[in-house]
C-alpha cells in the first residue's frame, strides 16, 4: 500500500507538472509591418523630430552631412588650393551646374558637396593642373517655399534648424482661416517629390514647400 501511495504520489505530480508544461506555450511571433513607403518616410521622421540631429548644425557642416543634395539655388564656395583666380563662391543654377573658370560647367544636381569636389578635381587634372587639391562647402541653401493661408506666401531663405512653425512666422503668420494643426509639406528626394501631412514642429529641409491648408469651421 506504502509503494502504491507513493506511485500515486509521484503519477499525479507528473500530470500536474505535464498540465502545468502545456499551459506555459511560447508566445506568438510579432508581425512586423512592412517597412514604409520611401515617398513618407522621410516626412514622417522629420514629422516625430528623429530628423533633428542633421538640422541641428551649422550650414558648412550640414552640407557635409551624406545625404545632403546640392540643387538649383545653392551656393557654394570652392577652394582650389594654390589657385586664387579659381577660388571663389558659385550658385548652382537653373540646369543643375556650377561654372567656374577654365573648366566651364560642372555638373552639381543630386551630388554632395564631396562629389562636387570631385568632379572639379576631375575636370582641372584633364588638361590644366597636374595635382589639383579642391574643397566645397555650402556658404547658403536654396530658398523654401510657403504658401496658402498665411499673410505673405512666397520663397524665403532657408535658416538651419527651421521648422514649419518658424516658417508661418517668417511669412507674417497664420491667416484667420489658417488650419493650424498640420500643413502640407513636399520635398525632392533626387527626382521624386515627397509629400505629406505634417505637424508645425517639423523640421525643413532646404527647398521644401510648405502649403497651409483652409480650415472649414
């Protein structure tokens, strides 16, 4: 009887343990989301403020950031060492180009200030110096843009660390039908344009426009 109590003893701490063991089930994978539309997100960083730390430095060293694109509009100034007739502040124009003396255009669109660099270097080693040293560094960034329901829309200088609110406040603020809690806001990423609703703490970027919506009540 003393051998059959302890079985029993044992057998039904088993089942409890075995019942206790199918209770404690591993938990369920997390879906993950699909990663995000590369037209949104950008904005939508720069909308939650992750973007603050590249708007967060001064002209010269934002334009060394990576992923900082010259465009029509910028001005740069480019140090070609030894040479003071080429040394000077250029403005990328109309077509995308720079145009410095001897070389002509260079193409500047799409490329950071360290491509630009590199393609002058390029340029000046093809015929007119043997070892050309080049530096670019961005002295001010194309305009932005702000339009709709504020007091005066139109295109205004781009100031590192610029958010949608201090650009309402550059065109003279909100107009009474202003919609105060979002506006639009497009950017060119290369040649795609991004566009998206966005709150007043986001940070600008040079070249975007800002439109300011009618509010309806």
């Amino acid at each position: 009887m003393r051998v059959w109590r302890r079985l029993q003893k044992w057998g039904g701490g088993a089942c409890l343990a075995l019942a206790l063991s199918g209770c404690i089930t591993a938990p369920p994978p997390v879906a993950m989301s699909a990663a995000p539309v590369a037209a949104r997100a950008d904005l939508d960083s720069g909308a939650y403020g992750l973007a603050s730390a590249q708007a967060s430095v001064t002209p010269v060293a934002y334009a060394r950031e990576g992923g900082y694109r010259l465009d029509a509009g910028d001005r740069l100034r480019i140090v070609v060492f030894g040479q003071e007739g080429l040394t000077n502040s250029y403005s990328v124009d109309a077509g995308g180009a720079i145009t410095m003396p001897l070389i002509g255009a260079v193409h500047a669109r799409g490329l950071t200030p360290a491509e630009l660099a590199k393609a002058v270097t390029a340029k000046l080693r093809a015929g007119y110096i043997r070892e050309p040293y080049v530096a670019a560094e961005v002295e001010a960034y194309r305009p932005f843009f702000i339009l709709g329901e504020v007091a005066a829309p139109g295109q205004y200088p781009y100031v590192p660390n610029m958010t949608v609110e201090s650009a309402v406040a550059i065109a003279g603020g909100f107009s009474p039908r202003a919609q105060k809690s979002t506006v639009d806001l497009t950017r060119t990423e290369g040649s795609t344009p991004m566009r998206a609703s966005v709150p007043l703490g986001t940070l600008l970027r040079p070249g975007d426009t800002v439109v300011v919506g009618e509010r309806w009540f």
